[in-house]
C-alpha cells in the first residue's frame, strides 16, 4: 500500500504538466483573433458600409454595361467608314494610274510633233534625242546591268534593313560607273528623282517602294561591273554584304527596258526665237 502512494504521488505532477500545456494550447485557440476582427465578424459590416459597397459595384457594373452597348453600337458604323476609305483610295489609285497613261500618250503626241518640227535640223534633233534619254523622258532600250539589293534573311538588326541611303550610294555609282539610264523596280530616274525615306519604306517620287530592290542600268556590260566594284557605292555594299549579310548581287543584261518618268514634268519653257 505505501508503495502504491509512493508511485500515485509520483506521477501526478506529471498529470499536472500535461494538463496546463493543454490548457495552454486551449488558450492560444481562443484568443487567436484579433479581438476587433472577431467582433467585426461576429457583428458583421456596418450596413453604411455594406450600402456604399453594393451602390460602388452597382455603378461600375452599369458603366461596365453602357461602355459595352457604345462599343458594339459603333462598330458597324466603324466599319462602313473603314469601307469608304478603301474605297477611295482605291478610286484614286485607279485615276492616278489612268492619269500616267493619258501622260504617256500626251508625251508621245509631244514627240511626234517635235520631231516633225525639228525634221529640218538634225543637230537640234540629236540634241534632243540626248537630252530625252538623260532626263527620262522616254523609254530606251539596250544592253546593261542588273543588281538586285536586300534585307538580310534574319530580322531584328534595324542595320541590316536596305535604306534611302544605301539605294542612293548605289544610284550614284552606278552613274559614276557609265549608266546612261537607270531604273529601281521599274521607277526610271530622271535628274530630279528623289530616294527619300518614309518609315519604313523608300520612296522613289513619292512612290512607295518593297525589296527586294531591282536596280537596271543601262550601259557597257563590260566596263560596269567593274568600274562598280572599285567605286565607292561597291566597296559600301561590298561591307554591307560581308558584315551584315544583306544581299548584293550585280549581273549583266543583254537587253534592257526602261519606261519612261511617269512623273517627269516641264517646269520651264522658252520659246524658240
């Protein structure tokens, strides 16, 4: 008997350690709210609050809606207004390019009559021819050179993209190499051709250019090719090619066309005396 009050007095203070951990963890249970959450969400919002809440999303909701009904109202009306304008840019396009063509006939009446008047002067006629010829005012044909000029192939480098200036170094040794015509992608330069950029694309007289660019010269096959090469616009292109991979091919032609400058105006007149 003593021995059993001897182990009941020594395992009650081990009853008496479990129990106040337990009511330790009991307590942390209960008090783990912050007292003014507890109560908030034990009482709820304030019905102020709640109102202004409720009447906030009822309008964002309405806004929401009418920004959706304009949306879709518009849409038509955005569309026939798209419509129109495509039409007539395309309307104009289509004059533009029969207005090039009525130019076209109007320049060969011109010819004819010059040179029914000219007929008794063969040196003014010479003249003349020569100066048709350097100012493209009409078409000639004959054997030359072809160099055709690009993007490189991979994208993203804005200095491997052909620009105004890369086509002008090139226009201008071509020239200094014995072109007596040239013509980019079918546009004849005249001696007052503009190679201007715009964005991203080249103008040739405000005519909108995509490469690749077809550049035909016409001239001696044989000394061009050359006389390009060693010339400042082919030691250009030459470091484009090999530094950035652009491409820059030149080739000979036996036989070329070249249309007459569309554009090509007469801005002065004297007359005969």
């Amino acid at each position: 008997m003593v021995r059993g009050r001897d182990e009941r007095r020594t395992t009650s203070p081990a009853r008496r350690a479990v129990d106040a951990s337990m009511s330790l963890l009991r307590d942390l249970d209960d008090t783990s709210l912050d007292p003014d959450y507890e109560r908030v969400t034990r009482t709820g919002a304030p019905p102020r609050r709640r109102w202004v809440l409720f009447t906030t999303l009822l309008l964002a909701g309405a806004m929401f809606g009418l920004a959706a009904i304009q949306t879709a109202r518009s849409a038509p009306a955005l569309q026939r207004e798209r419509d129109q304008l495509v039409g007539h840019v395309k309307a104009a396009e289509a004059e533009n390019r029969q207005l090039q063509q009525t130019l076209l006939t109007e320049r060969q009446a011109v010819r004819e009559l010059q040179e029914q008047a000219l007929a008794s002067d063969p040196s003014a006629q010479a003249q003349l021819s020569e100066l048709e010829v350097t100012t493209g005012a009409v078409a000639v044909v004959g054997p030359g050179v072809v160099v055709i000029v690009d993007d490189a192939p991979t994208l993203g480098n804005p200095s491997a993209v052909v620009v105004d200036q890369d086509l002008r170094q090139l226009v201008n040794g071509l020239w200094a190499s014995g072109a007596e015509a040239i013509a980019i992608n079918g546009h004849r330069l005249s001696t007052r051709t503009a190679i201007r950029g715009a964005g991203s694309a080249i103008t040739v007289d405000y005519v909108s250019l995509t490469p690749p660019y077809r550049v035909e010269a016409i001239g001696d096959p044989k000394s061009m090719p050359a006389a390009l090469q060693e010339s400042s616009a082919g030691a250009w292109w030459l470091f484009l090619k090999q530094n950035y991979g652009m491409r820059y091919e030149v080739s000979t032609a036996d036989e070329l066309r070249l249309n007459p400058d569309a554009n090509l105006a007469t801005r002065h007149a004297v007359p005969p005396r």
